[in-house]
C-alpha cells in the first residue's frame, strides 16, 4: 500500500501542519452521489440567500497559506492556494464546477471548512508520496494539460511520488497522471491546515464530513493523520 511521508524540512519550517489522509477504497464514482448533490445545492443556495460567504485572503485560514506561499518563493495572488482560488470562482459565478462525483465532494467540503483538498488515484501513484522542497529537476504535467510539462522552482513544496510531482505549489494544482476520475476506485483524499492548534476541530469537521459523503459510494474508508508528530502513513 503507498506510504505519504512529511519530509523533516516541511515539518520544520510548517510546525503545525496538520494534514488528514481520507481513503476509499471499492469506490463506485459512477451513478449519482444524492449526498454530495444536496451538499452542493445547499452551499450554494446559502450563498445566494446572502447567509454564507466563502473564506477570502482576509480570512486566518487562507491568509496563513498565502504567507506560506511567499516562504517558497510563490506569488499567492497569481497562483492561489487550492480553497482560494475555488472560493473566489464559487463566489463571482455563485456555483462550483460538477466534474464527477469523488471531486465534487471534496470540492464542497474544501470551500465549506476554508480548507484546501486534493486527491490522488493511488492506483497511478508509483512508490511512496512525499511533500517535501522540489529541487528544480523534477517534471509536472498540469491536470487537464497531459502534453504539458513543467518544472517545479527549488524551495518550492510540492507532493511527488518516484516518477514525478504530483501537486504544485503544495495545494494549488494536481497533476494529470493521478487525476481522479469517475473510474477511479481507490483514492486518498487529501484536507490541510497550516494551524492544527487552531483550526484542527475544522479539520476534523472537514474529514467526517467528506467520509461521509464517500462511504455510502465505497466498500471502505478510514481517516489517517500526518504531521510533525506522525511524519509517515501507509494507506
């Protein structure tokens, strides 16, 4: 089974990262999802009402990522973390994307809880996942650009497994090669904060949340934490 590790300078320079590890395994993503329609109906219906708003720049949560950004080297404002980028897109179209039913979920719970998420079809990753500093010659093909090839800058955080990486700028894009897909049946779901002492109840919140809206569609999920304390976990 693949192993996520938290390299000891990440775990450094980011003490109190917190990241939780969903997993499903015997995922079913065709079909409907009733779950994760409702879910979607109803943020954006508060959204509409004028009752909730997604967590903006302003916001601890999206602004401690921002500053983390600047650490490596990486504008935040023209290369957004994940949430931010998604909660600014909900909020001008008042809608998220429907891509398929596995990302839907993780989608809406990301701009519920202001938390960045993120998946990987476990059965492309090669190897062990590690977040850890790129050092510059590692290769990237952006998710829906799978003639693409990019390089990550040195410093920058990235998720790689042995063949490439798999997420640039920490959390801002996901590769194409482990894209979740409606065929995918093995998958980690990936939720993170960059303050567990403060926001690890939303985290918390944010991985029952998702576990439940994949459990009726999967033969199993279970909940694995990673950080400083737990820097490696076999899924």
């Amino acid at each position: 089974m693949p192993a996520f590790h938290l390299s000891p300078a990440v775990a450094e320079a980011f003490p109190d990262t917190l990241i939780v590890l969903v997993t499903a395994t015997g995922l079913r993503g065709h079909g409907p999802w009733p779950g994760t329609t409702a879910a979607l109906a109803d943020l954006e219906q508060r959204l509409a009402d004028g009752g909730w708003q997604p967590a903006d720049e302003t916001d601890p949560r999206i602004e401690a990522w921002h500053t983390a950004y600047r650490s490596f080297g990486t504008n935040p404002r023209r290369i957004r973390p994940s949430v931010d980028a998604l909660g600014r897109r909900l909020a001008k179209k008042g809608a998220l994307p429907r891509i398929n039913p596995a990302v839907d979920s993780y989608n809406v719970v990301s701009v519920r809880h202001g938390l960045p998420a993120g998946a990987f079809d476990l059965d492309r990753v090669t190897g062990e996942v590690v977040i850890r500093r790129a050092d510059g010659t590692e290769s990237f093909t952006p998710l829906g650009e799978p003639d693409t090839t990019e390089h990550p800058k040195p410093g920058e955080i990235v998720y790689a497994d042995t063949t490439d990486v798999l997420t640039r700028h920490w959390n801002h894009r996901d590769a194409h090669r482990t894209r979740v897909t409606e065929d995918s049946t093995r998958v980690a779901f990936i939720l993170e904060t960059l303050h567990a002492a403060r926001d690890g109840h939303l985290l918390t919140s944010a991985a029952g949340e998702l576990q439940g809206l994949l459990a009726p569609h999967a033969e199993r999920t279970a909940v694995h934490h990673l950080g400083p304390a737990q820097p490696r976990v076999t899924v």
